[in-house]
C-alpha cells in the first residue's frame, strides 16, 4: 500500500481515473453511433428482403421463405411506403403493439444519444419498436419495419462491455507508462536528492557529501543546484561559526596574559610620571591613554568572535579630539604634508572643534580607528600619497560621519563580500574583521555604517548616528 501514498503511485491512480473518464467522454456518442448503425443496418436487409419479394412473380413467395428473409433482417414486419400509401411486404403472425418509433431521416445526434441511453438502461426486453428508412434501391418514400428491443439491447450491452475492456486496457498502459517515466526522470532523481540531504544531515561538515547535480531534467537540476548551494553555504557557515570559536578561545587566554603584560606596561609609564624631559611630558599621556583602552579591551575582550559586545555608554563625544587622537594613533600627519614616518598619508579632519556625537567613546574610536586603518593601508598599496578625510554632516535625524580616502578602492572580493567576517580583507592576508567589528558597534548605537562608493578614486564610507535626545548637533558640554 506504500506504493499509492507516494508521488508515481498517485500519479498512476489518477491517470487511469482520467483515461476512464475521457472514455466516458467517448462512450455516451459512440453508443448512439453504434445503435444508429444497428438499426440503419436492419433497414437495409429489410430493403433486400422487399427487393426479393417484389422480383418474385406476382410478388408472391413461400411462407418458408418469408419466415427466412424476416429471420436474415431481424424484422417482425416490413412496409413501403409509395404515394402516399402503405404496403406491406412480410409479416408475422404474432405482432406486438409498438413502444416507440424512430425515424432514422430526422433523428439528430441529441436525440440518438439521449434515446440509446435509455433504451439500455431502462427499456424492456421484448418492447417493439418501428423504425422508418430512407430506402436506396427501392422506388418508395420510405420503408418501415418493426423489431424486437431484445436483441438491440444485448448488442448494446456488449458493444458497451467491449468498450470498458478497450478503456481499461488503454488506462492501464497509459498509467504504466507513465508510472515508469515518473519513476526513471523524476521520483529516482528526487530520492537521489532525499539520500543526499540526508547523508549530509548526518555529517554536514564534510564536502564530499555536497550534491553533484546529474539530472538532465531542467527543473530537477534546478533543485540539485539549488541544494548544492544551499550545502555549499551551510558548510561555510559551520566553518566559519568553528573558526569564531576557535578564534575566542584563543581571544580570552590572550586577553589574560596580554592584560598581565600590559600592566606591567602602565606601572611603568606611571614611573615616567616623575620624569621632567619635555619630551616624555608630552607624549606620555597619549601613551598612558592607550595603555588604558588596550587594558579594557582585554578585560572586556571586546573582539569579534570573543564576546559580545557590551552594550554602549552613550555621552557627549568631542568628535573632532577623538578623531585626532584615532590619527595619532595610527601615525598620520594631521592637516599636513606626509612626513616620513606617515607613509605618504595624511589626514584632513572637517570637524568643528566644539561638535559632539551622543556615543560611547571607546566604541566609536575602534570603529574610526578601523575605517582609517582601512583607507590608510589602501594608500600604502596604491604606493604614492594619498589622503583621509573625515567630516561632519547634519540629518533629520542624526548626524552623519564621513570617512573617505583618495586610494584606488576595495578589491572585488573585499566588495562582494563587505561587512562579512572571513570573507575576504582590504588587503592580502587579512581577516576581513575590521569592518564587520565596525558595522556590529554602529549598530550597537542604534545607527548605520554605509559603503557610500568605490572606485579608482577613493572609497568613502558613513557613519550615521542619532541626535541626542533634546539637544541641537554640535553643542559641546
């Protein structure tokens, strides 16, 4: 019984249900064809039998005869009809009064069929009826002759017999063929597909269980490939979810021991405190500053794949000294020609001094510090000097930060894959983090980060953050 629950077994069901219903379709006309022609047929033997007569001399024959010639047609009487009279040629004794008449000459096809329905559905085994001819021999209007409904209603019968067999046997060929052909081109191909899901459920890391589409029927080859995609993409994600574990691991014991050193660090540039050199006066800050974040960054581990990321500290940002201080950071000439140390790179800040973002200061200096380190790499490769601008500009609804360069744009890879972890770096040997970490933190701040463009002149990005709740952009406290 599993065979007609599954997809050939119906098919094969309703194809012979379809067959059967079209012969139906065939059936009800081809009845009535079939007594028309049974009954045109007795006419014509009765039109021989009256020529037989009618030669005879004086027209008169055998009684063993007569009963011969009627027994041949199936008639129990024969009439002419000539002039307006009525001839009779042969005749039995033994008449029954007549049923119904049919005048094969006026009949339509509605009437033949609705009447041979009933005739062998509901009509009697011994009715008479009279059946009127056009003769094709005789000279005479019409020819006339009566005849028992038995043996019309057994040839009927049979003939429909016949017909039921023919269609079962058509139905049952039909329904094989078919039943085959969607066995071989379509339920074997899609149980290859059911086998390989799953082979591939029990071990989806392994790519020799990826699907290979064969099928040479378009849409069962469609579905293969769409599955071998679909495989293809699972088991990216699976390594890639691996690689993040792994890579988090590693972050938190790093984390641990690159805390530890970098204390050791801090309590020494806390002795440099005392030292009076203008020089380490002046710089220490900055190195005390960035000894701080990179010691809250390990205790936090606030790397991609790590942890979460913890949810901002919104306040009022000075956008501009943050923006300096992420320049500083990453060794470019501020506002001035490229110096030696700078790599041919220098950095144009459009703030004004007094303008403030509602942020987390930490967050927004890692996605600056990302986004610059990006476009100041890009330069480097292009191999001459180059510039990064960041600017300021007011919405609606927010503020937008604007971090463009005059590098020859991202790679296509870097393109196809932008703010996708492990898909592809802005340069050779990278991890393609730094803009999914980007993109993770704006977000955080209820914002959007935004490849603008792309091209052989630059790449520009925004950073779209909202307005503080109730103050006017670019008011500082």
């Amino acid at each position: 019984m599993s065979l007609f629950r599954g997809l050939s077994g119906r098919l094969l069901i309703l194809t012979i249900l379809v067959v059967m219903l079209v012969e139906v379709a065939i059936f009800v006309p081809s009845v009535a064809r079939f007594r028309t022609d049974y009954l045109t047929e007795r006419v014509v033997r009765a039109e021989i039998a009256a020529l037989s007569v009618l030669a005879a001399p004086d027209g008169m024959v055998s009684e063993e005869l007569q009963h011969q010639l009627l027994e041949k047609t199936e008639a129990l009487n024969i009439v002419l009809q000539r002039a307006g009279t009525r001839t009779l040629i042969l005749s039995r004794d033994d008449l029954a009064e007549v049923s119904a008449t049919f005048d094969l000459r006026v009949m339509d096809a509605a009437e033949m069929i609705v009447d041979a329905l009933a005739r062998m559905l509901t009509g009697g085994d011994r009715d008479v009826i009279r059946v009127i001819g056009a003769p094709t021999s005789l000279d005479a209007e019409a020819i006339e002759i009566t005849l028992d409904s038995g043996p019309l209603k057994a040839a009927m019968i049979d003939y429909g017999w016949r017909i039921l067999r023919l269609s079962l046997i058509i139905s049952i060929i039909t329904a094989a063929m078919i039943f085959v052909a969607v066995r071989r081109f379509v339920v074997s191909p899609l149980m290859g597909v059911i086998e390989n899901v799953k082979a591939f459920q029990e071990n989806p890391e392994d790519p020799a269980r990826i699907i290979r589409p064969s099928s040479r029927l378009g849409e069962v080859a469609e579905a293969e490939q769409a599955l071998a995609e679909m495989q293809e993409d699972v088991l990216t994600a699976l390594r890639e979810r691996s690689r993040l574990a792994s890579l988090g691991e590693a972050l938190a014991k790093i984390s641990h021991d690159l805390r530890n050193m970098l204390s050791t660090g801090q309590l020494m540039a806390d002795r440099l405190e005392m030292s009076r050199d203008p020089l380490v006066a002046r710089t220490l800050p900055k190195l005390i500053a960035s000894l701080d974040r990179a010691i809250s960054l390990c205790q936090r581990t606030l790397d991609y794949g790590g942890a979460e990321e913890t949810a901002p500290e919104l306040r009022q940002v000075r956008l501009r000294a943050l923006t300096r201080e992420v320049a500083e950071g990453l060794g470019l000439d501020i506002d001035a020609g490229s110096g030696p140390g700078s790599g041919g790179v220098r950095c144009r800040i459009d703030i004004p001094e007094q303008h403030t973002v509602l942020a987390d200061p930490e967050q927004l200096y890692r996605v600056l510090a990302n986004l610059m380190r990006n476009a100041a790499e890009a330069i480097s490769a292009g191999g001459g000097p180059g510039e990064i601008g960041v600017e300021i500009a007011g919405t609606g609804g927010g503020q937008v930060i604007r971090v463009h360069d005059t590098g020859p744009g991202m790679p296509a890879k870097a393109l196809e894959n932008l703010f996708k972890p492990f898909r592809g770096g802005m340069r050779r040997g990278g991890a393609g983090l730094g803009l999914a970490i980007a993109q993770e933190l704006v977000r955080a701040h209820g914002g959007e980060l935004e490849l603008i463009s792309s091209t052989t002149e630059g790449t520009e990005f925004e950073i779209r953050l909202p307005t503080a709740p109730g103050a006017a952009p670019g008011t500082g406290r």
